[in-house]
C-alpha cells in the first residue's frame, strides 16, 4: 500500500469500505484528491483499531459506499 492513488481509484480498489490515507492531498474545498491507503476494512471498529494502532500525523478517513442505514452523524 505505497503507492498515491486518486479518488475514483480508492473508490474503485475498497468499495464500501473505510479507507485511512496518510499526507492525503485536498483541494480548494479541503476535499480528497488522492493519498496513500494506509488501512482500510469493511468493519466499522476494526477500522477505528487499525487507525488508533498507526496514528497518523497527517491522515484523512473516508467510506466509500453508502453509509448503513443505522448509522448516526454528529455535526
């Protein structure tokens, strides 16, 4: 997992997963553009353990399908 993938390529490579880039490159809008996976998983709390084992200085999160239907956002 060393190389820089875009977006659309992280999407594509970890369909409905959390993925955990480290250095993630943003644009204007402080949006994804690209990084380097560092952990990913289907699983919700082994997602959160793999992040809480590397911990990143420079890090971004995403989940790249539909968020279940159970879960709750906090704004």
């Amino acid at each position: 997992m060393d190389e820089v993938l875009t977006l659309a390529e992280i999407e594509a490579r970890y369909p409905s997963e959390w993925v955990l880039m480290e250095n993630p490159e943003l644009d204007r809008h402080l949006e994804v553009v690209r990084g380097k996976v560092i952990a990913h998983s289907n699983d919700r709390k082994e997602f959160e353990r793999q992040a809480l084992a590397l911990r990143p200085w420079s890090s971004a999160s995403l989940h790249t399908g539909p968020f279940p239907e159970d879960m709750e956002f906090l704004l």
